[in-house]
C-alpha cells in the first residue's frame, strides 16, 4: 500500500468514526471568522511564476500540495466538505489568484474538479476538454497559467465510463470534423491496447492509457510545459477519478 493509499485508509476511518481530521477550532462569541482570516491571508500571498527551493524541495512542496488534494477529496467523498464563506471569499480574491494547481480534466459534468477535490473559488485553474485531450488552445491555456500563476501541480484527470474514450475505442468514423480530432487525440492510447475494445476492463485501461497520452502530447507540444517540469518547478501528477465512489486514484 503506498503513501497516498495508507492516507486516505486513514483519513477515511477517522471521517467515518466521526472525527474530522481537518475539523476547524471552535470560536468563541465576537471572534473573527477563522475563514476570514483565511482569506484575508491568502489575498497578502506574492505572486510569483518560479519556484524556489532546491529541486527536492521544489518536489516536496508539490507533493505537498497533492496531499491536501487527497485530503479534500476524502471529505467529498465522505460527504463532509468544508463549509466555506463564498462572498468573502469572493471578496479576498477581487486583487488577484495565487492558484498552485492547474487541472486538465474531462468536461464531464460529473467531474468538477473543484468540488470532487473540496477546493475554494481561486484554489484551481480548471482547463476542461471531452476526453482530456490536448490541443493548441487547450495548451495555451494551461501555458499561461504557468507563465502568470504560482502553479506548482499540473494535474491530468480522467475518469472511468468516459465517453470520449468509448467512442474513440469504438473506431467509428465521426460526422464532424472536430469529433474525429477529438477521438484522433484519444486514439495512440486505444491503439497500444490489447483485448476486446467493447468490453468494461479494455475501457478501464483505455482511460487510464488515455490520461498518460494526454501527459504526453502535452510535453511534447508545449515547450512551456516542457521547461517547467524539466527544472522541477512544475510537476505533472496523473490521476483517474470513480463516478461510483468519488475516490481519485492516481496513476503511476
């Protein structure tokens, strides 16, 4: 059982006995708002587009980070989000975002990244595309945020029963020109694949090749990327989420 695997065993026992691992202090009658301080503390934070540190604390601080993805995600998992002031927090991040993630994730309307990891208004830079695919907006998205924000974590998402990935894996011929790019972007991870294309286990394997195509159309189309993963400034954590249990696993 890895790292991550023993901290959601854990975590979850304790949600599931009652007792909130992240449970916020009580206040006391007249006391400011922990959520606004907060706030008020994350709208002070530099924004900066580099990190610092030696290449093993640039990684440490971008596992770091992934924990506490986990961490929210085994609240939403559990049913026990966070309760959140949404018009402070609107209010704290009015002069500018410090978001350490960016998420390229399916456009799925199951799969908000945002609420399945628990996360705030400014917490993720969501870039959302069927299939996960990649293409150059798609990229030049995800290139700006690294070039602006102070991202430390670029996280491929896919997710099981994937629509894209089942019409890709279908082989059909699509009755638009941008379909057939969509399922063209899926179709190197179907085609490394063995087994029966219809069946649930190809599927499954198709979603998790997919997500490890996307990683790796990325780095080979974006020379930004590319750099910032190369000099560990950015690290690229993939990842599939379960419809069934809202779990994230990530993928090695």
């Amino acid at each position: 059982m890895d790292c991550t695997r023993r901290t959601f065993v854990s975590h979850l026992g304790l949600i599931l006995a009652g007792t909130s691992p992240w449970a916020e202090p009580a206040a006391w009658a007249g006391a400011p708002s922990p959520l606004t301080a907060q706030h008020e503390e994350h709208s002070k934070l530099p924004m900066t587009t580099h990190a610092s540190g030696n290449e093993e604390d640039k990684l440490a601080a971008a596992e770091d980070i992934w924990e506490k993805l986990v961490e929210g995600n085994l609240r939403f998992v559990a049913g026990k989000p966070l309760l959140r002031d949404f018009v402070a927090r609107r209010t704290a991040v009015l002069a500018g975002q410090h978001p350490k993630v960016v998420v390229l994730g399916c456009s799925d309307s199951r799969v908000s990244p945002s609420v399945i990891f628990d996360q705030d208004l400014g917490d993720l830079v969501e870039v959302r595309t069927a299939g996960n695919v990649t293409d150059t907006v798609t990229a030049g998205s995800i290139e700006y945020a690294l070039e602006h924000l102070p991202i430390r974590v670029l996280l491929i998402l896919g997710h099981e029963k994937c629509g894209a990935v089942k019409t890709a894996a279908s082989g059909q011929k699509m009755p638009t020109a941008n379909l057939q790019a969509m399922v063209d972007k899926i179709a190197p991870a179907i085609a490394r694949l063995q087994g029966d294309h219809s069946s649930q286990d190809f599927l499954r394997k198709a979603e998790e090749a997919n997500v490890r195509q996307c990683a790796t159309d990325l780095l080979a189309d974006s020379p930004i990327v590319l750099r910032e993963t190369a000099a560990n400034n950015v690290e690229i954590i993939k990842a599939i989420y379960s419809l069934t249990t809202g779990q994230v696993r990530r993928l090695a």
